[in-house]
C-alpha cells in the first residue's frame, strides 16, 4: 500500500473534478507530491482550469462511462474534489447515456446527500477503484490547530465556540448540517439543505436594521446586538472524508463579515481551507479571527 492508503502501482490517480476552486487545489498538492494525475472534469459541472494538467472529461450522468475510462488509463484510485449538485430526475432523462444507465443511476442518487455520496463512492469501489480520504489526498489544505489568522477570541467567543461544537455533535447524526452560527450561547442559525453560505445570509438578514428586520424579527425573539457571534462548522460524527468535506474559503469569510460575526470557529484536521492566502487576507480586512480547534 502506498502512504495515502492505495495500492501501490505504476497507474495514476484520477480527480473526478466537480465545481469551485478546490479541485484545483487538490491536484496542485497531489501533483507537489510526485504523484501521477489525471484529472476528470465533470461535463457542465467542473469550472476550474485544468488546460496544463492532463484531463479526460467525463458525464456525471453516465457513471459506466467513468468506470470505462478509469479502466482505460489504469487508474489505481480515485479523488473526489468539489460541488456536484444532485440530479433530478427530468436532468436525468435528457441525455442518452442517462437512460441507458438509468438503473445505475437511480441506485446511487435515492435517498439524502450521504446516501448518495455512499452511492458513488460504493460504485466505484465495487468496479475497483478504490476512493482516497481528502485528509491524505491533500493534507496541508486541511485546517490546522490553534489561531490560524485574525485577532485572538475573546472570551465569550471561545465559550460559543466550545457550545457550538457541542451543538453539533449532537445534531450530526441526523445528518442536518455541518455549521451554525452562535452568540452568546444563543444558537442564531443552524446550516440545512441551503448551505453554509444562505446560512450566514440568513443571519445577516435577521440583524438587519430597518423595516426588513423589523417584519422578520416581529415572529422571533430579539437577536440582540447586531455584531458578534461565531461561525462554528465541523464534520459530522461518521463523516465520510473521501468526499463532501466542510470547506471554508474566502467567501465564507466575506458573508460573515457581512453578518457581523466576530470569527469563524472549524474543527481542526477534518475541514478544508481552499485558497488559504485569499481566506487569511480576507479575514484580516475584516478584523474577523479563524480558528482551528480539536474536539
């Protein structure tokens, strides 16, 4: 076995690349590494640029196909990196190979998002590829311990942040989300279906001042001061890390910013930092602090 856990061999790994930055991110650190790469961009999904790396586009709708050009370069394992949107089924009946691989691809999309990311990870081990964990594809995207950028907490923020990783600890199982937001020990907002993203928006649009606020604020308790309050985002108990890891970027940065949020709070060694020097950058602007913490 080689140091990331597959089979040791002459054949390359192949990165089944969905949207944002961190396929990219991902291929840079396995390709630092010495490692040969084929990166495998999913058709209408992947909008990263892959033009200096060798690549063999792919349909998410024709997973036999995948499992044939996997089989053609002699892939040894496979990396999944970035956002691949669930299919529905009208999007599934549109293209040939979705209806000739229809009973393939209902098996691996029912049921919820960790069912699915099962579903394709148990697909494409059955063929005999097996899956690499995110942790040891790319490890130095992975937060680290302690204060990663920004001023130090003060010490309200680290009790939220304390409460926060509690919360969802119990909250995982049930597959709900990977992050919310808390102030004061008062959890504002807990991440569902719409992402930590439209999470963070929906906080921002609570404390908003003004007539807006005021309607929303009409059928639950006051929020209080509008500045303060911590993102806290984790894995969840059991998660999966050969794909679908927490991530933090600039953006994240930027809408808690936004939100009037003190700092961003991730679970150190299992969430992802992409574009690490933009993050940083970002939430030393914003006078925002980013910590990594173990639970």
């Amino acid at each position: 076995m080689s140091a990331a856990g597959l089979p040791a061999g002459a054949g390359p790994l192949a990165l089944i690349a969905g949207s944002g930055r961190l396929p990219i991110e991902v291929a840079t650190e396995v390709l630092e590494r010495g490692e040969t790469l084929v990166v495998m961009p999913l058709r209408g999904i992947a909008d990263g640029d892959f033009t200096k790396l060798q690549t063999v586009p792919i349909d998410a709708l024709d997973p036999v196909g995948a499992i044939e050009a996997l089989r053609r370069m002699g892939a040894r394992g496979v990396i999944m990196a970035g956002t691949v949107h669930r299919p529905g089924v009208g999007l599934v009946f549109k293209s040939w190979q979705a209806v000739w691989n229809s009973e393939v691809i209902r098996k691996v999309i029912e049921g919820g998002d960790d069912n699915l990311l099962r579903g394709v990870i148990g697909y494409l081990e059955d063929n005999g590829f097996p899956v690499m964990d995110l942790r040891e594809a790319a490890p130095k995207l992975m937060a680290g311990v302690g204060l990663l950028c920004g001023p130090q907490p003060s010490v309200t923020a680290a009790v939220d942040i304390a409460r926060g990783f509690e919360i969802l600890e119990t909250l995982g199982p049930a597959d709900i989300g990977q992050a919310l937001v808390i102030a004061a020990l008062r959890v504002l907002a807990v991440e569902a279906a719409e992402g930590t993203d439209a999470m963070i928006r929906r906080v921002r649009t609570l404390r908003r001042p003004g007539l807006t606020g005021r309607l929303l604020r009409a059928w639950r308790p006051p929020l209080g001061d509008r500045t303060g309050g911590v993102l806290v985002k984790a894995a969840k108990p059991g998660q999966d890390f050969r794909a679908d890891l927490p991530v933090i970027g600039p953006r994240t940065v930027r809408l808690a910013a936004a939100a009037g949020l003190s700092g961003i709070a991730v679970e150190a060694g299992a969430v992802l930092i992409v574009d690490r020097q933009a993050t940083s950058a970002a939430a030393e602007k914003a006078g925002l602090f980013i910590v990594g913490a173990k639970r």
